[in-house]
C-alpha cells in the first residue's frame, strides 16, 4: 500500500515538473502574441465599470440589499478574467467574471449579479432570513421542486439586478436574462414587469409571489 501512495506521489511531483517545463515554454509566446489581445478586453472592461458602475455601486449595492432583504459583506473581491472555464461567463466564489462574454452594460449587471450571489450566502452565514428564504417557502409550500425554487430565486436575481441598471445607470437598458429567453426558460417570462411593479411599490410581497405563480401554473400545474 505504501509503495501505491508513494508511486503516485512521484507521478503528480513528475507531472508537475513537465507542466511548469511546458509553460516555460510556452511564456514568450503567450506574452508576446496572446496577452496583448486578452489585456485589451480587461482594460475596455475596466474604463467600462469606472465609468458606469464605480460611481452609483454604493448605492446600487445599498438598494439591491434592502429589496432583497440581504447582507453584504464588508468586502468583495472580485476578478476579470479573458478567458473562463465557465460557459455561462461567470460565478461568485469567487467572484470571477470573463470579460469577452461580458461587456458594457451587460458587464455591470452581471458583477452586481454575482455580488448579490456573495451577499445571499453570506445572509444564509449569518442565518438572517431573506426575500430568498420566504420565496423558497412559499414555493415549496405549492409542491415546487427544490431545483426550481432555486431557479425562481435565480431569476429574480436576474430580475432585480438589471433594474438597478436602468435606476441607476440606464433607463432603457434591456435584461441580460431577457435578451438570453433565460426568464422563458424557467417559465416567468413576465416577471421583469411584475419585479418592477414590486421595486416600484405597486406590488407587495405577496402579490409579487402569486405573480410569479400565475405564470408557472402552467408547467408546475399550479392552482393560481
């Protein structure tokens, strides 16, 4: 057993050694010919966030916590990256963002996206309840599946993040998840409008939640 552990112990050490041997070789190339492009795409999306996100984060962040019922951390570290293993572009832990799928607008929605993943683990963390928390309830309590609870959640994400864009930033933006068919793929096509009615005060939580119910009553056989 002991010759097995140690075997493989000199096959990781041996791959290892080849790989920092290959990317040695490999370096001037990369420095030369590849990062010059990959550099380009992270400084465009760098002037991009300076320009619209930098200046109205705070308060976008302030307001996106507060609709939401969620807490953030004091600070998030986040990376941009030009290429991403991900094909969805991104993910929160850690908050990794590939700039050559996501530019201009659609890049400050996804990072207040991804921010607002972090603050709802951290929310859980804390064992605070959220907007999260009493949507899953009541979905789980109409015979929804986990998963697709998870989804509904996911999609008001969507939803609330590209409404701080048009608050904050841009008022004609259109959502990144609209522009994608994502909120038709989990069945709440309407549900940009009926979030806005809710942020704008003409929805109270519960009629926001039987909102999002009329629309999946179909495909969840749900009782409106």
């Amino acid at each position: 057993m002991q010759a097995a552990v140690d075997g493989l112990r000199a096959d990781k050490a041996r791959i290892a050694d080849l790989l920092g041997e290959a990317l040695q070789i490999v370096k001037p190339v990369f420095r030369e010919t590849i990062w010059p492009a990959r550099c380009e795409l992270v400084e465009g999306a760098m002037s991009t966030l300076q320009e619209y996100f930098v200046p109205c984060f705070a308060a976008m962040a302030r307001r996106q916590s507060a609709i939401l019922d969620l807490v953030l951390p004091e600070r998030i570290d986040a990376f941009l990256v030009p290429d991403c293993y991900d094909r969805r572009g991104g993910y929160s832990h850690p908050l990794t963002i590939d700039v050559s799928h996501n530019r201009g607008l659609e890049l400050c929605e996804t990072l207040l996206h991804e921010v607002t993943h972090v603050g709802d683990v951290y929310t859980q963390s804390l064992g605070h309840d959220s907007l999260r928390d009493r949507l899953a309830v009541f979905f789980l309590s109409q015979g929804v599946s986990e998963e697709q609870a998870w989804n509904d959640w996911h999609a008001v994400i969507f939803a609330a993040s590209a409404d701080q864009v048009r608050r904050f930033i841009a008022p004609a933006y259109v959502d990144y998840a609209k522009t994608l068919n994502v909120f038709a793929s989990f069945g709440m096509s309407e549900l940009p409008s009926s979030w806005c009615a809710f942020a704008n005060g003409a929805y109270d939580e519960p009629a926001l939640f039987e909102a999002i119910a009329r629309q999946m009553a179909d495909r969840e056989g749900l009782v409106p």
